[in-house]
C-alpha cells in the first residue's frame, strides 16, 4: 500500500482535513442585480445595485470559510459579472468574475453562482468587471476575520468598514461612449461630481443643472462613525475610485497603518491616508480627542488637479448630538501635486516583522511595461509598450483550455520597450499604438519581475498616477523611483528584506514601481490599471499560466463568442 | 418514376424556379449597432444606433428577394434583437427577432446575421425587440417594391417614406426602471418631449432643463420634402412610437389613402391620417398648391392629452429657397379627443376591389381578451383577461421545439373573461392580476377569431387607444366597435366581404375590434400592444401554431436561460 509507507504524514493530513471541516463555514448569499434610482449624493440617478442597494450588502466571513453568491441578473438589457477582488481564486480561476478572461457575461434572466475559497483574511472588495458597471454602484467591500485563536499583531475594541468612491453624474453608458469618440468630442467626463464615503456624499443642490436634487434625502446624510472616547478602533478602507487617487483622513486623529490589501505591515503613523483606486487598508485609531464635539472624516481628490469637493462624513463622539456638524473646515488633504508627500508614504510600509514572507532572491523573467497615452485612429487610447488592450469577446479561460486559438491574437506582446532611448518626460513622439487582445505566457511556478514604468502623457508637463491591480496573485513590491527606471542601478536597491505584498500597487507621475510574484496559480489573469477609464481605453494587460494543469471548465462560464452552443 | 406521371406540371414547375432564380436578388447589408450621441430633437442624447444612425438605413428591395442583414452588436454591455415588422417570416420563425420568442439575445461582440424572405410588397418597418431598446433609437423602414412588370392599383411619379416617432429626453434605462417602481414614485416618463419625422424634431431649447441643447445643430433641421409642382407622389408613412397615436397632415394637401400594412385598399382621401405605433400607409398626393411659397409637414399627438408640441418638417416646392418656413401656423391636427373621427377613418378602410381576399367566413375558435390596467404587487401592470405577460429568458421557440417545458407556465391562459358581466366603463373592480408567460396553443391550420375588447384604466373616465400587432401573420379586421363587445350581435355586423389585412390594428378607446387570421405558419408569435412600455408592463399575449412542423432550430438563436451550453 503507497499510504502505509507514510503512516504519521497521512494521520496529520486526514486531521487537519477534519478540523477544516469542522470550522470553515459556508456562507450563502441571494443577489439580485437590479436598476434603482439612488440619491447617494443627493442627486436623483439611476444606479447598478445589489438587492436595491449600492454599495451591496459586505459579506463577512473568516478565513478558510467559503462564500456562495448566487448573483441573479434582473437588469433589462444588460449582462454583469462580478470579480472578487484581493481573492486569489486559487484553484478555482473560473470564479475570478473577469468578463472576457475568465468567464462569459450573465445574461439578464441568468443566475451565476460563485463560490470560492477566503484563503486568507484581510480587507478585500468586489466590484463589477464588466463595461464600466463598477461605477454605476455595482461594488462593496469584502471582510475577512482571522481564525478563532489566531493573535493578530494589533488589538482594538471594534472595527468599522469604509468604502471611498467618487461618483458621476452622467451615466456610464455615456461616459463610455464618450471614451469611444474620436478627438475631443467628448468632454462631459472630466472631473466626478462628487466623493462618497459608504455611498454617501453631498453634492451642492444649487449647482445641479438637471435632475431631481434633494439636500435632505436620507441616502445622502453624511456617514456617521460612532466612537466611545478612549476606545480604540480598527478602520478597514478600501477605494473603488473610478478615476480618483484619493486621501483619507479623520480630522485630529492619526491613524496608525496595520494592513494592506490583506497583509500586515509593519505599523507606521499617518495624519492621513493616500488610497488609489483598488487598494485597502487597516488602520487604527483611538477617540482620544476633546469628546464633546464631532470631527469630520474626509476623503480628498490627490495627483489631478481637485475639481471634485471633499468628501465628507462625521467621527461622532457618542454622547455629542449625532447631527451636529463639527464648525470646523474639512480637512483638505495635502496639496495635490505634492507627489513627493505621497511617495514617501509609499516607501513607508513595510511588512510585519512577524508575518514576513521574503520574496524569492532572483526573478526568471523580467517584463519592462512602459504606460503611455496615444492616439489610435484619432481616439485616445492607452498603451503598454505600444499596444493598447482589447478584451476578446470569448473568454481567454475558456479559448486557452479548448483550444480556440483563433479568438485571440496569437502573437505574444512584447516583454520591453526601446528602455534605453525613450523620454519619459515629453509628450509620445509617435504615438500610434497597436490594439491587440494578445496575453502573456507565463512558465509555471517561474518567478516574474514586472516594472511599471509612467510617462508623461499626450497633455505636456503631465503625468498621472495609474494603480496596478493584479488578479489570482499577491506581488511583493521592490521598489518605487521617480523618474525612468534604471535597469543598472535600481534592482540592486530593491528592497528585497521587507517588502509588502499587495494586490494592488500605485506607478507615482513619471515615476516607476517594481513588482515580483510566483506564476503558481494555474489560469488566466488580468494586471491592469484599476482606473475603470483607463482599461477600458487599453491599459492591461493578461497573463496565463499553468492552463494546462486545470482539470474541465465548467460549463455555466460558457456561452458567449465561440463558447456558445453549437460552437 | 414519380415524375413521369406528371410532365407538364414538372416542367412547369421547373420553370417558375427558373425565373424565381433569375430575378430575386439577395441584398447584403452590414449593421454595427453601437451607441452615439444624437441630437434628433436638438438636444444631445446617447441614442441607439444602426452603423452610427438613428432612424437606422432604410433597407430597399423588391418581393421575393432575400435580405440578409449581419447586425454585429458593439455595444458594452447591453445586447439587442432586431424584428422585421410586418414580415411574416414563412418557413423563418427563428428570424423574426422577438427576443425571448424566437430567439436569445445577440451579445456585444457578437454578430447575428438575419436572413429572410420578402415575401410580399408593401411597406414594412424593422425594430429592436429587446427591453425598450427601440424606443431608444435603434429602428428603420422596409420599403419592398413590387416584382417588375406588376402593376400597383395607382400611380405617381416618385415615391418618399417618412418614418413618425416620438422622442424621449431621459434614457430607456431610466424609463424601464422607472416603470418597474412600485406605486407613483415614478412621474418621470410622462409624455414625449419631441415628436420626430424621419428623425428629425425641434425641441425649444431655451425649455432644456439639462445636457447640451443646440437649435442650429445640423441633425435637428426640419425634414424636407421636395416636390415638382403638379408631380404625383407616393408616400410611405409609418409610425414607430413609444407611447403617441399620431395624426399626420400635409397642410393644403389632400392625401389618397392607397396602401396599409403592405396590402393595397379601396383608396379613400383624407386631410389628415391617424396611424398608430406599428402601423404603415401609403398615400398619393399631388403638389398641386401655390408653387411659390412652402408648406408644413405636421404630426401631432391624438386620443391621449398632447404634452408634446406639433411635430413638423416641410413640404417644400422646388423653386422656393428650401429654408423658407411657411408663415402659417404648422396644423394641430383634430381635436385630440375626438374618438369617433378617429373611429370613422378605421372604418373608411376596406380591401382594394381588385386585391381583395376575403377571409373564411367562420372561425374554428374565438378568443375574447380584455385589456385591462391593473396594479400587482404595488406595480402598475396591464394584463389580458387578469394576465399579466411576462416574458421568459428561453425563448419558446426553443423550448417547445426541444421540449424544455419547465422554462414557462405550463398552464394555458384563458380563451375569456367574464364577458357577461364585466363593467368595461368603470375602474377595475379587483385590479389584482397574475404575472405569466404563459402562451396560446393554436391548431395548425385553423382559423382564429379574437376580439379585443378595451376597458376603463385605473383613472376613472380614461381609456386609451391600444394597436397591437401580430407577428407573423396578417389578420383581417372584421370590425370595430365602441362599448363592450356584444358577442351575440356584432358578429353579425362583421365584414366578411372586404375587410382589409393589416398585422397592426387599433382598439379604440372603451371599444373593441375583431380580428380573424389563419394559423397556417409554423412558429411562435408575439401578439401585443406596439405601446413599448405597455408591452414591457404585460399588455400582450403568445400564439403557438405547427412548431411540430419545423425541421431542427438553427443553433445560433440558442445560448440564453435553458439553451446555453451544457444544459
């Protein structure tokens, strides 16, 4: 017998296999993806919700639990799909809820069932990765606690969740077709109208030019956190922005940094938070300040020139009226263009010294991706090393695995650009790009180096900061520069001690960040900027790995493009 | 030989296939529907479009010739159906277009290539069939002439078509959403801002509450009709609107109604011509006026209070500058209540003397169907005899063909109602109604009579005009009425001796109509209110006929609900 060999080894596996039976929960959900007039900032516009409410309901959970949403479309005309984001998926790619990568699209009618592992707790989302369905309110925020028994490195007597969004005014249909127009036709999108703290802002009525605007409905009274002075809090943020890189800050209270998109840093102090679009943290706070009044908790536009107020919600001090408004100004946030403030925030974090997982020492693979701005048939498009990204319309999963080869271009992307001539700091000489839908092969289990190189964009003197989210992975982050990436030079201050792992990481205005991770989660993932805009202008990239080693699809991600029936 | 016995019908046979081959043409047309900003009205807003236009391309051809259309959806994230109306799709039910019926819908990315028969001239229209998709835009006209060397009933010189719609300000999403709230919270959709000819309306913009209103903009000048004085010409009206009964007028110009629905009637002349949504006319008139000067195009809102100014384009006379408005005021049409003059120009309608066909004299089944308005659940619905219509997300077609009965109410929904005693004068007694998407089973070859019998809305003293149009079929209408249907006398009054064949008829307000059709083309067939949100709100009704009869469905209808991949 192969297992007599192997008595005790069997005996660990069978019970630890028995306590993880005994412990993970399955929690179920029922959503229904619905069309709802929301007022989330005062202002009367039709939103995606999730049982009528935007953000949909956070699912809490511990680790190792497992999650089932049965996610019904009830839309008209319209298909959705939701991604889970932070989740790796592993072992079940077909859930990553990527339109286009990793399954087809719910149909109106249609009722898709995730189910997935929470390998590891932290603070995550979900959102729609499906059009620009993120931003029509198709999003929320994902808990997960640590096991029972298991000591985080940091206590506190209650915790609050916090989503920061900005929101718009014009539809996404039309801020979609918008982006498609050639030239600059399309000048509605600009700036949000508003930031939202949990799904409530406050937009100035008297500046309404349509709708039905309401200063005192109820979905836009400001947030409330409700404190216990000499109470410590643990505050889990996340941002969905749709274009914004944002601040955070609760006025007269520092917040000490625990977490980052699921891992523990070690702590550090801020007066505010910079969060870009993706990205979640912990922090930590205690109500140690005067008690009888209230402070505000304000969110900020950073890195683009503000056209969007301070968003605004209340820290109230329990025994202080709820509605009473601090009559002090908001906090408004560091100055925006202060890159420098900002970078340095992002040297700051570090990995917990207890929960540290050094990065492999050496990459097999280094991919050099170069973010430009260019101009595809007179439409305004972004690009990776010249080629701007277009989704197929049959999943990569499911092309990959059954041998579509034709669905997809074949020809592999390029891995660099011309790093040693091209200038950063002006304007593209050229910039005509290809469009391509070609993905990346990654050798499974190879360990790959990316770096993110920013540039100026097609406006002279501009550059903006563009968060990278990569899906099925953690990547750790070696570095971040300023200015071009120096190929000679800059792996050898890497920072290969201590570096976090995140999911989502920030490329600063011309500046570069360098990023490893293990090929080792078999299907296909998209890396992209988490600006909705800016991929759905281009700005991505998929890698596949390990394809191979995935047993049948199956078929509910099916029946689009060449996975229909009959195909 | 089987052959042998019969030469002469053989060869005569083989002949007519010959000439068949020889003279119909296939027309090949390329569709990319996509969304773009339009101002119709003057006022900018995201429409539907059909290769960057709404009313889509107008598709010319001649009968019997073969149209193939390849719509290719490049929308993000909404799909689409297109319906050809008024063609019957003989040994094409899966062609039709009627998503839900007889096919699933097409999805961005992909293309659906219709491909059909024009079975018979006239003048025909093309629609989205999906949620209130043709509302917003995506709709055009099918002018099919007749085969060369036939002779048509009249004559002119050239022909024109005109295709009436009304004209929304808020987006199809809004309105559909709008109509799934519960109760009155929903005030928006109201009437009309702009009634539209050939696309073409003029909204006030100094009344535009919102979005960019532009009165010079190229896409908003007035329809122009051109003519040389004392020339004859032809024109082909159809009405496409959401929600308006229509009153069409060329000031100072008598029209000869000549054409309706695709068959010629016995002509009769009018000063003005009251079409309703889903129906076609043609008409003769002369530019026989004062040469010198330029005359109004005018369509106008009836039977429904006008909250939506007078549409208008120019009739315009060659030799005067084309920019020269008329100085009088644009027709308003008859008095928007006047029922009966509405009533008599139904009745002035009968089959052309020499194209007469007239219907069986009986009928093997009588379907009584009162359209009532009523509120379920909270939410303003319509129902036929207390069902409400609810479509299912697999089509029937596909379910009965591949027996898939669980995907909708197996029940048969009922052939009457309480004809003897229900008070059609006063406001629903019980307004309480079932929702089903329960359907008709017709016996093939048999010959059905349904009268549809109007009744007061849930607003006292309020009944509107319904048409409703049968797919696939022509019907004869046998007779209007106004008051409830007696149904020992007015089957008396029928006309059985040249009632004309349409597949769009009006039931006038607090009135009925009887209509007769044969139902002899194997498929499944929507019969409902053309209103768009009357349909969408559960005003029609599904007829099965000889689905038995049809060979194996085309694949490429299937992919939704039951008949994706795997199921």
């Amino acid at each position: 017998m192969v297992f007599a060999r192997r008595p005790l080894l069997l005996f660990v596996f069978v019970s630890s296999l028995f306590v993880a039976c005994v412990q993970a929960k399955v929690h179920h959900h029922k959503w229904e993806i619905s069309y709802q007039f929301k007022s989330p900032d005062c202002l009367k516009k039709l939103a995606v919700t999730i049982n009528g409410q935007t953000p949909g309901p956070t699912i809490y959970a511990s680790e190792g639990d497992t999650v089932v949403v049965e996610v019904k479309n009830v839309l008209l005309t319209e298909n959705a799909a939701i991604h889970w984001h932070g989740i790796r998926q592993i072992g079940t790619p077909w859930m990553d809820g990527t339109e286009g990568v990793t399954q087809c699209p719910i149909l109106p009618g249609d009722t898709f069932t995730y189910r997935f592992v929470l390998d590891r707790a932290g603070t995550y989302m979900y959102h729609a990765h499906y059009g620009m369905q993120r931003s029509a309110g198709l999003n929320g925020m994902i808990v997960v606690r640590v096991p029972e028994g298991f000591k985080e490195p940091f206590t506190y007597d209650r915790e609050h969740s916090i989503l920061l969004n900005d929101w718009w005014h014009r539809s996404t249909y039309e801020q979609s077709a918008g982006l498609a127009l050639p030239g600059k036709q399309f000048t509605w999108v600009g700036e949000p109208q508003s930031l939202l703290i949990n799904g409530r802002g406050r937009f100035n009525c008297s500046l309404a030019v349509s709708g039905t605007c309401n200063s005192t409905h109820p979905e836009c009274t400001p947030y409330m956190l409700t404190v216990v002075p000499g109470k410590t809090y643990r505050l889990r943020i996340a941002s969905l922005t749709s274009l914004s890189a944002l601040n955070f800050e609760i006025e007269g209270h520092s917040l000490t940094v625990v977490e980052a998109d699921g891992h523990y840093v070690d702590p550090f102090v801020v007066k505010n938070l910079n969060l870009y679009s993706g990205e979640t943290y912990s922090v930590i706070f205690k109500a140690d300040q005067d008690p009888t009044r209230n402070y505000w908790v304000a969110s900020n536009v950073v890195a683009r020139k503000p056209g969007t107020p301070t968003g605004t919600g209340i820290l109230h001090y329990y025994r202080v009226p709820r509605g009473r408004l601090p009559t002090t100004a908001p906090p408004t946030g560091p100055l925006w263009n202060d890159t420098m403030y900002r970078f340095n925030q992002s040297l700051a974090i570090h990995a917990h010294p207890s929960f540290n997982e050094p990065p492999p020492s050496k990459s097999d693979r280094m991919i050099n991706l170069l973010n430009t701005q260019n101009r595809v048939n007179g439409l305004m498009r972004w690009s990776i090393n010249n080629v701007s990204f277009d989704l197929p319309h049959t999943p990569y999963l499911i092309a990959l695995k059954n041998n579509l080869h034709h669905v997809f271009e074949q020809r592999l992307p390029p891995d660099t650009y011309d790093v040693n001539t091209y200038d950063i700091n002006t304007v593209p000489i050229n910039p005509n790009a290809t469009r391509s839908n070609s993905i990346y092969n990654l050798e499974f289990g190879s360990v790959v180096d990316v770096i993110l190189q920013n540039a100026n964009t097609l406006t002279p003197n501009n550059s903006e900061p563009h968060p990278w989210h990569l899906h099925g992975h953690d990547f750790w982050v070696l570095g971040y520069g300023l200015g071009k990436f120096n190929p000679e030079l800059d792996p050898k201050k890497y920072n290969l001690k201590d570096p976090i792992l995140k999911n989502t990481v920030v490329v600063h205005p011309l500046g570069w960040t360098a990023l490893r991770f293990k090929a080792d989660n078999p299907g296909v993932w998209a890396f992209h900027c988490h600006i909705e805009s800016h991929f759905s202008m281009g700005m991505g990239i998929v890698f596949q790995e390990g394809v191979d080693k995935l047993g049948r699809l199956p078929e509910f991600i099916m029946g689009c493009g060449e996975s229909k029936l009959g195909n």
